[in-house]
RNA sequence: GUGGCUAUAGCUCAGGGGUAGAGCAUCGGAUUGUGAUUCCGAGGGUCGUCGGUUCGAUACCGACUAGCCACCCCA
C-alpha cells in the first residue's frame, strides 16, 4: 500500500464548511477597504531573502530563526516565503514608482508563512488583511488607519477588542532612550532574571514587557520612550489622540508596547483581546517612515496594519456562532432515459434566468435522489421524470415547506420558479 | 527551538496483554415517481507510523510523525 501524502506540518486545509465563513470575511474586507478608498495590491508570496533581512532587521526573531527560507537550486537564490506583506508591499512601490503620482491607499489579503511551532491561532501559513497608507505623513491618516480596523469589527459584529497605542518616536529619540534604558537596567543587572538579560543585549525595550513580578520595580523607575519624545513627535502622538477622543474611540496608552519589527517609528498600536489563550493581539501596526529608505527606495512617510485571519474568524466564531451556508435554489431529481437528457435543458435554462441548480449526478434511486435534495439545503427540487420529459415539462417541489408540488411547461418554469422562491406567504 | 498532554470508524469518544465498541453521520429497505420524523438492515478501523518487550501488542516501552496547550517570540 502506498503512504498517504498529508499537509505540510502547520499549513492547514480550510474545508468547504470553513471556507464559506472566509468568503463572507472576504466580502466583507473587499467593501470594508473600498470605503476608505483602499485599493488592491497583490505581491508575490516569494521574495529575495535580503528584502526581509534589510527591512525586517537583522537581529529580530522573525529574521534569526522564524522565517521560511530556502535556497533556489536553479541559481542558488536565497529566496523566503513572505512572513509579513509590509516589506513586499513598500518594495512593489519603490519597484514600480508608485507614490510618483501622489501617495497610495493599499490594502491587502493573503497567506504568510512562519518557520515556528504551531500552535492555535499560530499556523506556519497563516492569513494577514492589511492596509498601508503610503507617502502620507500623518497623523490624520494614522488616525484613519485606527478608526478603519474599529468600523471593521464593528462590521464583522466582533467585541471585546482593545486599542493599545504607543509612540515609538523618532530613530534619534528612540536611540536616547535607548541608551538611557540600557544604563538603567544595567544598574540592575543583579535583579534581572536570565530572559531579561538576554533581552537586554538584544532588545532591551522587551525588558519593559516582561511578564515577571518581581522586575515591577525596576520596570516602574526605568526611562519612559514618552520623556525622550522631542516637541515634533509629542505633535504627532497628541493629534492622533485628538482625532481618535473627537472620533469617540476608547484607547490605552501602553508606554511599554514596543512592535517587533525595527522598522517601527512614532505611532504604534495593537488591537488586543483576552479571548484567544496565548495569542491575544488579533491586529498590530505601526509608522514606518524610514522603510522607503532602508530597502533603496526615495524617503517617504508610511504606516500600516495587519491582522491575523485564523484569529479574527475565532473571534467572528466566538462572538455569533459560524454563518449558515447560502442555500442552493434548486436540487434536479431525474429519472428515465428520456428524462435523464432532458433534465440538462431544464438545468441551463434555469442557470440562463439565474437560478443556482445542483443537477444530480451517479444515478440512484428516486428516493435516494429525493433524499439528496433535501439534505442539499436546496429551496426546491425540480423534478423531471419520463412523464415530464415527454411533455416538455418539470415539477417544482418546495422542501422547506407544505407547499404542494405544481409541474409546468418548460417555458413557464422559471417564472413559476421565481414566485415560489421568493412570492411572500403572507 | 524548549516543555507538558494527546493520537481507536467520516465526527465525538468508551475500552483494554488473547486480533475491537457506542452515539451521531453514511448507505440500503419499509410494493410501482416523492425528502426531513419513525421502524428494519448494512458497510466502514493493519486502534497515527516504525521498531522493541512478549507465546501473543491496539494496549507496555522507545523513536518518529501530527495535533493541542504553554514558553521563547510575534501579526
């Protein structure tokens, strides 16, 4: 017997029953975006290894040991499976020259990849919506950005989900306080516990997020990022905070919400919710106005989001059970010689006036085929035996409920259809 | 990458050193061409894979694979 072949460890087959739940989210992302005039952009899930080692940062964990990465035998190519789109997106920009004509309004959806254990809501190929605004300065369109993600929960009916924000300054602002952050935790280095002080060499603004009681103190009294913040940055930050407080919109300042990815300057937020165990940030983003720069492109400001899909369906699940799937209107019974070719003109003429038809196919018995229909979901089954075939006719059948079965001429079927499908009862 | 737990029918699970069970689901039947309810019946599993212990393993042990949970880290 030969071994069966299964799915790639952390990639995940999304099965019919899912699936309908995605394509409504789809949907719903596709008007979602189009109301704050974000267009579409599609990039490749393959890019130069250099693009995410430039922009990503070097010494982050996505970039050390996370990624998804591969040598090209043709050529002996470093290539990587994208583990975020902002890269590739920014690189499409500066690729092409789109920000010659203006800035852009982005957005995106699509499969990531991560080399990591999986986990729930953790998947080595798993789904980011994004959005990038593109060559705008801010902070109106950081702003814009924030209250984008608010109206899409709210669309999508999730609840529970909280705004973090921070301001990670300018690069300037961030290396003083770095510096001053680094002395003070060094002062400390006997109290720290052994993840701080690897942290410490590697990203000592993680030390601030550090889960363990016992650095409250040293936690507490270290150099706060919002005191390094020059008069230009504290503008920015506050007229986000004006825009977000006219808007209505509750916000936390967490001066200890650091993004992972370098690239980060200035506004940084994450959506939060305490729903889903270990992996609670259900959406993250952040200014990035050097980015342009750093992967050779002319400077321009930017700042964008992602979500993560698997969570944000966790939540939609969460919040209103999983969507009923869109019925079909008719399910075609057919019996008899005769009757089996003539139910293929029955079904196009249907589908010619715009009904969704699922033709039985493999035969059957009657009541095997009547038993499929109702177990289709379908509204009605039309039904073509010889009888029918014979006179160039069909019977309608409604299965959800006591109507009785009519049968009419070919050429009067689909309106006959139409007022048993959608005639009110009333 | 590290640790803990798990793997028996399509699904949810029970069982237990002597070669397997339930519920649900599936399929068929209850006179000729009428579904969902009811009744009757059937099919379906090398008990995750490989190796070890044993007269004998699905059960005990080990490795591997996969899943879950957490850590690291992170959208």
């Amino acid at each position: 017997m030969t071994q069966t072949i299964q799915a790639v460890r952390g990639m995940n087959d999304i099965l019919p029953d899912d699936a309908a739940l995605w394509e409504r989210l789809e949907e719903v992302v596709r008007s979602w975006a189009h109301a704050y005039g974000y267009r579409n952009i599609r990039t490749p899930l393959l890019e130069h290894t250099a693009l995410f080692r430039r922009a990503i940062g070097e010494t982050t964990d996505i970039v050390e040991k996370e990624m998804y990465s591969f040598v090209d035998e043709l050529n002996g190519e470093s290539l990587t499976l994208r583990p975020e789109a902002t890269a590739s997106t920014v690189r499409a920009a500066v690729e092409h020259s789109l920000l010659h004509h203006g800035p852009q309004r982005l957005w995106y959806a699509g499969p990531m990849f991560r080399h990591e254990r999986p986990q729930k809501g953790r998947y080595r190929q798993f789904h980011q919506i994004g959005a990038e605004a593109l060559g705008f300065p801010g902070p109106d369109v950081d702003a814009e950005l924030i209250l984008m993600c608010a109206r899409l929960w709210d669309d999508l009916g999730i609840e529970g989900v909280r705004l973090q924000l921070n301001s990670l300054g300018a690069p300037a602002e961030r290396r003083a306080h770095r510096a001053a952050l680094v002395a003070h935790l060094e002062r400390h280095a006997d109290d720290l516990d052994a993840d701080s002080r690897r942290r410490l060499a590697t990203n000592p603004l993680r030390v601030l997020d550090s889960k363990n009681p016992a650095l409250r103190p040293i936690i507490a009294t270290a150099p706060k990022l919002l005191d390094h913040l020059g008069a230009e940055s504290l503008r920015h930050f506050e007229g986000l905070q004006a825009i977000l407080q006219d808007a209505g919109l509750p916000f936390e300042i967490d001066h200890h919400l650091v993004r992972g990815l370098d690239y980060y300057n200035l506004t940084v937020f994450e959506w939060v919710t305490d729903r889903l165990g270990a992996q609670g940030t259900v959406c993250g983003g952040g200014r990035y106005d050097g980015l342009f720069e750093q992967i050779g492109g002319k400077p321009a400001p930017a700042i964008g989001f992602a979500l993560g899909v698997e969570r944000l369906l966790a939540l939609v699940l969460d919040a209103g059970g999983p969507v009923p799937p869109t019925p079909q209107d008719v399910y075609l019974v057919h019996q008899g010689d005769a009757a089996d070719r003539f139910a293929f003109v029955v079904a196009e003429r249907l589908r010619d006036h715009g009904f969704s038809v699922a033709h039985h196919c493999g035969g059957g018995s009657f009541k095997a085929q009547m038993r499929r229909a109702n177990a289709s979901g379908a509204q009605m089954a039309v039904i073509v035996g010889d009888d029918e075939a014979a006179a160039g006719a069909a019977s309608v059948k409604p299965l959800r409920d006591e109507r009785p079965q009519v049968r009419l001429p070919l050429d009067a079927l689909p309106d006959g259809l139409s007022q048993l499908l959608y005639a009110d009862d009333s």
